[in-house]
C-alpha cells in the first residue's frame, strides 16, 4: 500500500513539467482593460472567494506543484544519494529508455486544458488519472524528466531498469567484468547504479 502511494506521488512529479508550462500559459498578467494587475487583483485571479472552475484548477495546481517538489526532495534524499547494497549489474547491452516519448504521448496532450471550461478540466482529470493507474500498475515510476533534468540516465537491459549517471558503455564495461557497484533497489526490478567509492 505504501508503496503505491509512493509510486503516485512519483507520477505527480513526473508531471512538473506540465504544472510549469500550464502556469505560464494560464496566468494573466494584465485585465480586460490591458492594464498591468495591481497584487491583489493578480492574486485574486489564484485564489478568488468564487468558486469557479478557474480558481479550482489554479488550487489544485499549485498543490500538485508543491507535492512534486517534496517528493523530488524525498526520492533525491532516500533513493539517489542514500548508499544502496553492493552486488553486480546483469545484462550485456544497455539501451537508453525513451523519456522524451513519454513527454510527447502523455504530458502535451493536457497543454489544451481550457481553464474557464469544466468540461474540458473534468475530461483532462480523467486522463490524467487513466494515465497515473497505467503509470502505478506497470511501474513506469523511472518515466520521468526529472530525472533528465538531474543528468541521470535511463537504461534498459535483460529485463531490469537502470537509473544511473553512468554511460551505457561504462555500465556495460563494469557487467562485462562483473565489477560490483552500489545498487539500490526503487521497485521490482528497477535500480538506482553507482560506482562504489
């Protein structure tokens, strides 16, 4: 249980993006008039006494911001610079798994939510969540640009899942002559590799 809670929280991270590029082409800088909001006019356009379709989706999206941010912050501290168990990398070739395909399939289709329409927010939830179960059930938690962004890389090889800042053919090199290295174990069989000191 706790375990899919965590490989949730990581989905919503795998969305920063997302959240990122929906704030700069939702936020309204200027009224109806052209003029440039004072703060509380560009503050009430987040946080408006009215209920409306507008300001739910600016509340829900600035939680999933902050939620992302300190899951990053959890996953960072606990899996990717917490000293994992020494053991041997299986495979003989290791292929980059395609993150800019799960960008391109996933997150840009939700670019078109219209924020004033209910529809369109309830539509885009729905996909959103019909992503995250696919997402949580196959354990896709390694699809995510953060990662990138963080200059780890992806790779692939006899069935398990490497999330390392190694090359493919220093990966390959170190299972060629079954040199041991840190392995810490994220889910199943997907590891955090590194180089032991």
């Amino acid at each position: 249980m706790c375990r899919n809670i965590f490989k949730t929280l990581l989905y919503l991270s795998s969305f920063i993006p997302l959240y990122i590029l929906l704030i700069v082409q939702n936020i309204q800088l200027r009224n109806t008039e052209g003029k440039i909001y004072n703060s509380s006019e560009f503050v009430n356009q987040f946080i408006g006494n009215e209920k409306t379709a507008p300001n739910i989706f600016w509340i829900v999206i600035f939680s999933l911001l902050l939620i992302s941010a300190i899951t990053i912050c959890v996953f960072v501290k606990f899996f990717l610079k917490a000293e994992g168990s020494s053991g041997k990398i299986i495979g003989e070739s290791f292929s980059r798994e395609d993150t800019l395909g799960y960008i391109v399939t996933y997150i840009m289709p939700l670019i078109s939510i219209d924020i004033k329409s209910p529809r369109s927010l309830i539509i885009n939830s729905i996909l959103f969540v019909t992503i995250g179960i696919f997402y949580v059930k196959n354990n896709q938690l390694f699809m995510n640009p953060i990662l990138n962004v963080m200059n780890y890389k992806i790779l692939s090889s006899d069935g398990y899942i490497y999330i390392t800042k190694l090359s493919p053919r220093k990966m390959k090199e170190l299972s060629r002559e079954g040199i041991t290295v840190s392995l810490k174990n994220v889910a199943e069989d997907i590891y955090i590799v590194k180089e032991l000191k």
